[in-house]
C-alpha cells in the first residue's frame, strides 16, 4: 500500500504519497508555484532555483521541484523569504538572457517574460554578462545563445523525448551552457526538426527560423502568392481566433487567408490525389514481387529525417513519391514560376526542412518558396488585424458551404482505395478493407485484393514508430505500406511539463 502524508501549503491541507515532490503536492492542493527548468520524469534538474519555497522551521529554502513531502511538512510559497529568493533567481537569470522582449519571437508566449513580470522584477542589480556563439541562419530550427538560461529542458527532451541527443550540456561551473553534441555545425546534426524542443524552451532561445519577411517580400514585389493551407491548419486558425474547431472550415481558413493579399488559398486535395496515384502505383508494382520490402511513406518530413538518422538500414525502404507538398509546389510553378512565390502554412517545422531540402525545377526554382509554422503564420495574419467572425458573416451572406469535418491526416485508407481500383478495375467494396488496432499508437489495415491479402499500417507518434521500426526490423511484423505521423494529434503535440 502506498505510504501517504499530510502537509500544508500555504495553509491548505493536502494528502499525497510520500514519495511525492513539494511541487506535486502544491499542485494537488491548487498553490500553483512558479517554475521553469522542470518537466515531469524528463527534466529533474533543479536547475533554475525558481520554484524556492520556504519551509517552516527549516534554516534553508528549498526546490519544490525536487524535495519531497513529509508528514506535518509546513511550506509557505509566497513568504517574504521565498518571494525575495524567487525574485533574485529570477532576476540572475536575467542576467545571463538578452532581454529584446520586442523583437523576440517569443514575446507573448515566453515563460521567462511572464514570471518576471508576475514577479515585478524592475530593474536589475548584477551586471550582465551576455554571451553567444554565431549560428546557421539557414537552418530551420534557430538557437541565440544569448537568450539561453541553461534550463537543460532542450537537452532532455530532445534525448529522453525524441531519443536524438543533439544538444549537450558544455563545460562547467559559471561557463556551463549548451550547444550541438560532439562540436557539431547543427546542419550536421541528427536533428529530425521534430520542434519539441522550441515548445520547451522557456526563454525564446530555440525559435523556427523566421521565413514571414520572404512571404512580405514576395507581396510587396507584388508577386502571385499561391498558399498552401492543409486540412491540418484548419484547428490551428481555430487556435489562432479562438473560434470552436468545427466552426472553423477550408473556405473560413481561405477568406482570412485572402484578407492579407494572398489571392489563392488551397487545401491541396489536388496535391494529396497525386501523391496517393504516385503511391498505388508502387504499390500495385510491389505486388507484382514475390517477397517486396515494406514500402514507407515519405508525407511526414519529421518520420524521414528519423528513420535517416536512426535506422539507416531502413532507409531503402523510404518511397521514392515526394510529398504532397511538392506535388502542390511543382503544379502551381507550371507556367511563369518567376512571378509566382508558393506559400505553405504547414503543422510542423519539419516541413521547412522539407522545402529546403526539395529539388530544384529549372531555373533553380524550388516548388516552395516559404514555409510558416504556425507561430510564424499566427504573427502574419494576426499583424493584420483580421476579424474571423467578419469572414464568417461575409461567408454566410454568400451561402458558401464548408466541410467541418474533423482534418484527418492518414492517407492509407485512399491509397488502398486507389490500389484495389487500379488492379481489379472496380470500387473497394467495404468488406475488403479491415482495421485494428494492433499496438498503441498502431492502426493496422488490412486489403484482401485478387486472393492476396494486403497488411499496411499507419502509426501516430515518435514512441510507437520505434517499436514498430524494431519490430520490422526483427521479423516480428511484416506490412507492404506504412505510414507515420510522427508526432501526435495533428502533429501539433508537445510533452507536457
Ligand atoms: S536553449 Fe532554451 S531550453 Fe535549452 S537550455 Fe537554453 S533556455 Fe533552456
Ligand atoms: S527539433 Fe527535435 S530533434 Fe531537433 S534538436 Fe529539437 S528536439 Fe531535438
Ligand atoms: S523548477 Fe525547480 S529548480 Fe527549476
């Protein structure tokens, strides 16, 4: 049986495991205490010292996030002692942080900002001692190490989370700091550009590199911006305006989207078909084989940088079918590329990767020209002072009808419908197709077509990929398609701290 204790936080009496932290017990009782360097069983550091609290009795404060409870334990949070302890951590960090609040990418949403002025932190009394090597502006994921507050969040999710290990924790005492793993340049690094560690970051330090000044550039020249808005970024505009998600359809997401001087809006139903044509007619060659490698969808850019870096033995198996975003790049650039500058509004990092990364088609023309994360395009469109609900009402006075159907994202289920009509030459009767759940995260579907059957797979998240991978890789399971997701939820999903 599990040994319970009673405390008090700031007077409020509350029962939890003896094994518990201060911090989880303050949590259970409702005392929220301020924090920054702590994620739950992924960063236990006790790093930032800004979660001090005082306990009655006791000479010296102590980490909330890292003491445990014990039976009577009296903690006062916000008593003189704690709050000026708090406000003088906070103030050191600082110290060591480049405090460009408005030019930051960050300002808003950084965790650092809001704590000192919850805190009333003025002005500062240490001197500031600011340092910072140069970076690759041209990489996706950005990192200003004068920003940083060695809170090691980065350091741990990224290897404890999405097992990857690029950052590393450099030299010691005052001069500790952080940066790429083995003295590498971060283009060289195993960096999937999963993002999870730019949502952790609690400072502004790791940020997407900044592409809404090409997009600006490409309207001012006045250029024929074609965007490329997924089902995916439906739930994100939703975010964005605070609207419910099923309010939310393509053509409201292409109204906003026209409000700032972007003529053409798709959701890429075009692009999607192709890449699904490309893939059935691989897999109907496949079929032809008697003993055909599994085949791995290339749509998650986030997956092919994994399986690059991770499992290189499995990388033959990647289809050779680009992604439906450079489907969509390559039809729109048919034509007068020069005058015309495609824009994609993508889920995730990985898709800047991904552009970046695309062949050139003539002229040096790369089929997209921006991509902008949803922090990127929530700044953009929200700098022109849209009104979802005007949109709305100027749709409705239209009768323009719109899906609100949920954006699904897994394209396994068309591809076989595909595949079935290309061998057989008819409509995939229902009875053909069945799905299960095989594993967590796993959905497996299976295709009885022409007297074989089919196994494919379509996995969501990081976590359950690996094991599927190893047990590809030990024979364990065998499937003709598979897809991932790799983060989950819309790939919009951060650990939680
Ligand atoms: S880059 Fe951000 S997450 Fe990483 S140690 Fe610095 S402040 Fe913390
Ligand atoms: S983007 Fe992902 S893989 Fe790259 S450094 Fe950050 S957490 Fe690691
Ligand atoms: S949150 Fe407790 S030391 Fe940083």
């Amino acid at each position: 049986m599990v040994k319970l204790v009673t405390l008090t936080i700031d007077g409020i009496k509350v029962q939890v495991p003896a094994a518990a932290t201060i911090l989880a017990a303050a949590g259970k009782a409702r005392v929220p205490i301020p924090h920054l360097c702590y994620m739950g069983g992924i960063n236990e550091v006790n790093a930032c010292k800004v979660c001090v609290v005082e306990i009655a009795g006791r000479k010296h404060l102590v980490s909330a996030c890292t003491e445990k409870v014990a039976e009577g334990m009296e903690v006062l949070v916000s008593s003189p002692r704690a709050l000026a302890a708090r406000r003088t951590m906070v103030q050191l960090l600082l110290s060591q942080h480049e405090c460009d609040c408005a030019e930051c990418s960050r300002n808003g949403s950084c965790q650092l900002q809001k704590l000192a002025a919850d805190l009333g932190i003025g002005e500062l009394p240490y001197r500031k001692k600011i340092v910072g090597r140069p970076w690759d502006p041209a990489f996706p994921l950005q990192r200003d190490e004068k920003k940083c507050i060695k809170c090691f969040r980065c350091v741990n999710v990224c290897a404890k989370v999405q097992t990857m290990k690029v950052w590393q924790v450099q030299k010691s005492g005052a001069l500790t700091t952080v940066g790429v793993a083995d003295g590498l340049n971060i283009a060289q690094a195993p960096c999937t550009l999963c993002g999870q560690c730019i949502s952790q970051c609690p400072a502004g330090a790791l940020s997407e590199r900044d592409d809404v000044g090409k997009l600006e550039t490409a309207l001012a020249e006045k250029k024929r911006v074609l965007a490329l808005a997924p089902p995916a970024f439906r739930s994100l505009a939703a975010d964005f305006f605070a609207l419910k998600k099923e309010a939310v359809t393509a053509p409201l997401v292409a109204a906003l989207v026209k409000k700032t001087g972007i003529p053409s809006v798709t959701e890429g139903s075009e692009a999607a078909s192709r890449f699904v044509e490309a893939e059935a007619a691989l897999l109907a060659e496949n079929l032809k084989k008697e003993d055909a490698a599994p085949l791995f969808s290339s749509a998650c850019p986030v997956f092919t940088r994994f399986l690059r870096f991770k499992y290189p033995a499995l990388k033959k198996y990647l289809s050779p079918t680009p992604s439906p975003l450079f489907f969509f790049g390559e039809e729109a650039k048919k034509g007068e590329a020069k005058n015309i500058f495609t824009l994609a509004l993508a889920p995730c990092l990985g898709k800047k990767g991904e552009a970046d990364e695309a062949p050139c088609a003539g002229e040096n023309e790369r089929p997209i020209d921006a991509v902008l994360t949803p922090q990127e395009a929530e700044r953009f469109l929200k700098s022109f002072s849209l009104r979802a609900e005007e949109c709305e009402a100027e749709l409705l006075s239209k009768k323009t009808e719109g899906s609100t159907d949920p954006a699904g994202n897994s394209l396994v289920v068309p591809i076989l419908t595909a595949l079935y009509e290309k061998v057989t030459g008819q409509k995939l009767p229902a009875e053909k197709l069945q799905t299960f759940s095989s594993a967590p995260g796993r959905k497996d579907y299976v295709l009885e077509l022409d007297g074989r059957t089919l196994r494919t797979c379509a996995v969501v998240g990081q976590k359950n990929a690996v094991k599927l991978l190893d047990d590809i890789q030990s024979g364990k399971a065998k499937y003709a398609y598979v897809e991932v997701m790799n983060c989950p939820a819309l790939c919009q999903s951060a650990p939680q701290s």
